[in-house]
C-alpha cells in the first residue's frame, strides 16, 4: 500500500474555467471554487504516505476569498508552508530552511530557461523553477485573447497543508473517499466534503461523481456536443474611437487670420535663413524664436496646433511636423475669451482653502501658505498631488516649474519664467505621495541662497498602516537605517547620525522611547485604529523628521517596515497584506499609497512656522469607519 501512495501532490492555480461562474455573482463564484479545492484535498488524503504534504498554488484574493485555509482544515489538514513563488523549491516542499538533508538544485543548462516574461515577473509574481523552463501562468482557458494580463498570477503564494495528527496521514481510500449519501436536513442534502447543498439525493450523488463540474450548482454548464462558444464583450482597449485630432485638424484646414473675431496676436516670428528646414514643433521652442515664451514645450506647442492657434504666413497651421521655409511668419494669436491661452493649473489657496480645513482642492498643485524670507525672497509651501515631481525644468508640469509660473503671474519678477525667476527647492517629497512641499523664490539677478541654508524643515506624515502598534500615547522615537537610503544619500549619513553611521540602530535598539534627533530619526504616534469584521486591524500614525531625503516617504515606509512590522496600505512591498482588505476598500484606495505629508514646521533663528492642511481621507480611520460600516 506504501509503495503506491506519493509524498507530494501538487495542484498549480485551480480553476473551473466556466464563463458561466464569471457572469453570475462572486460570492456564487467563491463557493463553487472553495467546494474544488475541499474535494480536491479529500480526494488527495487518500494517496499520501505517512508525513506526505498537498500543495495548492493560488495567487491575489484566491486565498482569501475561496477559503483555502478552511477547505483543508475539514479534511484534516493544517498549514505546514506558505511561501511566495520566488523563493526556491525546497523551502516550501520540505518546510524547514536549515535542512541539511534538503537536496541540492539540479544545474542549469543552457536552453533550460523560458521567454523573459515568466521570468522577470511582468505576470505578477516570479517562479524559482522558471531558470528551469518553468512556465508559470495561468491556463488560457476559453476567455483568453492573447493579452498577458489575462495570464497574470499576481501575488501568487505556495501553500503546503500536512495532516494534523501524522500517524494518521495514510488512511484507507474507503474511509476518505466514502461520503455516504451526505447529510439530510430540512429538504436539502449536504456535501460533507465542501458543505454544498442540494435538492435531491440524485444531485448530491452526481456531484460527489465530478466534484469539479459547475452544473448542479450554477446550472451553467452544457455539454461539449450542445456547447455554443462564448463571445467575450469587447474590451475598451479593442474598441478604435474616432480620433478627435483628426477631425478638428479637418475641420480647421485652410482657416485664415482674418477670419478670427477679434484675434489677439501674442507673439510673431519670422523665420530666418539659419532656421530654415526645421519643424514647427521644434522651432516655436527655442529661446532665440519669440514663440518660445509662449510655449516652451512640445505639449504646448501641440495643443496650441489642435486648437488652431499658430498661423503660418496667416494660414492655420494643423501639423505639429511642417517644415518651414526661409522668411515664414509664425504667428500665435489667441481669440476673445482667451480660448487659447494654456490655463494655468495652479490654484492660489481661498479663504475657505486656509491651512487646516477640508475644503481645499488637493486634486492639482495649489499654493498654502506664503512668508517674505529676506530682501526678494519669497517662502511658499506649495501642495502637490500624487505624480507630480517636485524638481525639474524638463517640463511645464513639475513643482519647480508650476511654482515659477506662479510667482510670474504675482508680479514678483517683471521678467518672464524662464530667465527672471529663480525657484529653489527646499523640500522635495516623493513623487508617488501627495502632501506640502516648501519652495523658495525670487528674481534671479538678485537670488541669494545662503541665507536659506539655516532653514530647518521638519516633515509630518501620516499614514494608514496594517496593525494596531502599542507606543502609548507619547509615542516613539525610531532611528532610520541608512540601509534605506539611496546609495548616493549614504555618503551624508556620518554627518546626520554622528561620526559611526552604527549608530543608526539595528533590531530593538533602533526603537526608543527617548527623545532623539530628528535630523535622523522618526518620532511616531497612534492616531486611531480600526478593527474590521474579519478580524484586520488598521492604524492611522503620524511619523515627524527633519531628514534631509528627496524620498523621506520611502525610508518612513521601509523603517516601518522592516523595523516594526508595520506595512503601509498599498506599498507596493505589501501587496499580501493589501489583498486581504477588503474589495470596496481595495476599489477606493486604487494604486494611491495612503501616505502623504500634510504638516511642515519651519524655523529659522528664533522664528517658527507651522502649516498644515487636512490629510488625506484615505489615511485616517475615521473614513474607513463610515465607508465600511465598521463600529
């Protein structure tokens, strides 16, 4: 009986794969699928040694909302491994990482390894086997088109399940497979592998059969010879829209200045010999060319060309690409109404906007709070949404830019953006975070910097976090490792944490009640936590530093991490812990990080200034509370 029985049984992403399952309700669609993997951890009982394993492969909410844990707890089995995909082999088959029994991977050859996409984890997660021609995906099934995203195995975990009482792993295939005629109670008769219900004794029968075959219980199964091919609704990549530049080019071909009403002409250029032969796109940019003020990038030399607001020797130009010629007149007018001025995307902070209410528009970049600093200096803290740089002239759209744009439009400079502002960057927060950001600024002739040099900015962020941390209300101080750090930000560590970067703390030590520097270290607190129905727990913190980082968000995150356990809700390094949250909060937060920085707290000399705006709904509790419906 020993000699025919396995030590291991895998099963690598299960599915059903009936279009039907996907057309009705999930909650439909997670119980038919937690009943598979119930009959398939019954049926795999009955082939095992004594000590053998059952693996299962399922990837994002798979684990959760199929209810694996559960499924093999009613057939006797317990969790012996989980482990990610990436790591190798014999971790998760053996369950030990120190075995010194473990045998050793089989070399790799040459033509063993696949297409690049099963290896660099383009579908969601890597594969230890992949070095070994492993292709790691999903089965194509019916609804597949081709498209990678419809063979991703995002978040994909190994799961190996061991019996709880060893001895009676190997039992006999009559007592395991053998279900009776199931459980009868008030009209239904009940599976007792995975508790499906049914009407009659027939049905339960004919499902204990083909356990793995939808039609008992979605009714959405026919047979092969019956069976008519599905056609997928179209999906909106696949759908070709009309394309509008197109039809407006069309539509504005052949127009003259003088057919304008009351054209206002905002700059004119002739082209001169030297310039001859080059594109419109490139020569309405350059700073010699009297177009360039007016539009400095190639966005706004394109949109000015859809808008039909560049002339060519009086005729509307449509191609962003023509080639003009030796003495052309280039003109750019704008008509009443300012129709083709470029709006400015900048918002200057209302009354109703002040720091510290929840009015204010935190959709663009928008102005807070501004102080004089000095003969010509200007102090601004800025807000800036997710995505927007904060430093940079390559394009109209970055912080340093907007906020030129700004400071010309107050008068601050009586020149124009490129040549009389100065703007200089204090604080530089991370590009994937939103939050407060201080900017200085003043004409550039007489812009002088040193001054700025003695200007201490200390940083709040807040947060919401995976688990409820236990600081007290006084808080904690955390050192930051210089680990998380870029490489060339590590060359400034023995200047912040003293003479031996040591001293940033390791382990335990790096956590302390005591007050530190923050010029290198965090001060935390709990604001508030929530505890959700299945028992996840949140907490919105606040984390305070002075440290000098363009990517203090991401060192506040990695020392959260990796020094307390704490994952902040969509880290793109915790994507398991954001799988398990639930659906309508995952749909809300998107791809947005819930962290941003929402307080600043400057002082020069004996001067201090604090400003701050509410945080984000997304980082507080509170919202969650109300969204979810959780006391």
């Amino acid at each position: 009986r020993q000699k025919d029985n396995f030590a291991l049984v895998l099963f690598n992403h299960p599915h059903l794969g009936d279009l039907s399952l996907v057309a009705g309700d999930e909650g439909g669609h997670a119980d038919r699928h937690h009943a598979l993997l119930a009959h398939y951890f019954h049926s795999a009982r009955s082939v095992l040694k004594v000590g053998g394993a059952v693996h299962v492969c399922l990837c994002g909410t798979q684990p959760s909302s199929w209810r694996v844990r559960a499924a093999a707890e009613r057939c006797g089995l317990v969790v012996a491994a989980e482990e990610g995909t990436a790591v190798p082999v014999g971790r998760w088959i053996f369950g030990e990482r120190n075995r010194c029994d473990v045998p050793e991977m089989a070399e790799v050859l040459p033509h063993y390894p696949v297409k690049r996409k099963y290896r660099n984890g383009s579908l969601g997660s890597k594969h230890a086997l992949a070095r070994y021609g492993y292709r790691h995906r999903r089965t194509e099934g019916e609804s597949y088109r081709g498209q990678t995203g419809e063979i991703s195995v995002e978040q994909s975990v190994n799961f190996v399940f061991r019996s709880a009482d060893a001895k009676t792993t190997n039992v006999e295939s009559d007592d395991v497979q053998s279900t009776a005629a199931g459980e009868y109670d008030d009209g239904q008769w009940t599976c007792r592998v995975c508790k499906l219900k049914f009407a009659s004794r027939e049905d339960l029968e004919a499902h204990e059969s083909s356990p793995a075959l939808p039609d008992v219980a979605t009714g959405g199964f026919e047979r092969k010879a019956e069976m008519k091919r599905t056609k997928m609704p179209s999906r909106a990549s696949d759908e070709r829209k009309p394309d509008e530049s197109k039809k407006s080019a069309a539509a504005l071909r052949g127009r003259a200045l003088t057919e304008l009403d009351n054209p206002t002409i905002v700059a004119r250029g002739t082209v001169t010999s030297d310039l001859a032969g080059s594109r419109i796109r490139w020569l309405c940019r350059q700073k010699a060319f009297p177009l360039s003020r007016h539009v400095p990038s190639k966005k706004r030399v394109d949109d000015a060309v859809k808008r039909g607001s560049i002339f060519v020797n009086e005729v509307v130009c449509v191609d962003t690409a023509r080639i003009l010629n030796a003495g052309d007149t280039v003109t750019l007018v704008e008509e009443s109404g300012g129709g083709t001025q470029t709006s400015n995307t900048i918002a200057v902070a209302q009354q109703d906007d002040a720091p510290s209410s929840g009015g204010a528009d935190n959709s663009r970049v928008r102005l807070v709070e501004s102080f004089d600093f000095g003969p010509g200096t200007t102090l601004r803290v800025m807000f800036k949404p997710v995505g927007v740089r904060c430093v940079g002239s390559f394009s109209e759209d970055t912080l340093e830019m907007q906020t030129k744009s700004l400071a010309d439009l107050e008068g601050d400079c009586p020149k124009n953006i490129g040549g009389g502002v100065k703007c200089l960057p204090i604080s530089k927060v991370d590009t994937g975070v939103g939050g407060l950001c201080v900017l200085a600024t003043g004409p550039a002739d007489s812009f002088d910097p040193a001054p700025l040099q003695s200007l201490a900015v200390t940083y709040t962020f807040t947060a919401l976090v995976h688990g409820r941390p236990d600081w007290g209300k006084g808080g904690v101080y955390c050192r930051i490792p210089t680990e998380g750090v870029r490489q060339w930000k590590k060359r400034k560590a023995p200047e912040q944490f003293g003479d031996d970067p040591s001293e940033a703390g390791t382990g335990d030590e790096a956590v302390v009640g005591e007050p530190l520097n923050l010029d290198g270290a965090l001060h935390l607190q709990c604001l508030d936590s929530l505890r959700l129905e299945d028992g996840h727990v949140l907490s919105t913190i606040s984390a305070r530093s002075s440290f000098d980082s363009g990517r203090l968000a991401n060192v506040i995150s990695y020392t959260l991490r990796s020094r307390l356990g704490l994952h902040v809700v969509n880290d793109r390094f915790s994507k398991r812990e954001f799988a398990a949250l639930p659906r309508r909060m995952r749909n809300l937060v998107r791809q947005s990080v819930c962290m941003g920085c929402y307080a600043v707290d400057m002082k020069h000399g004996d001067e201090a200034l604090l400003v701050s705006i509410h945080s984000h709904q997304r980082t507080r509790c509170g919202y969650w509370r109300k969204i979810l419906d959780v006391s």
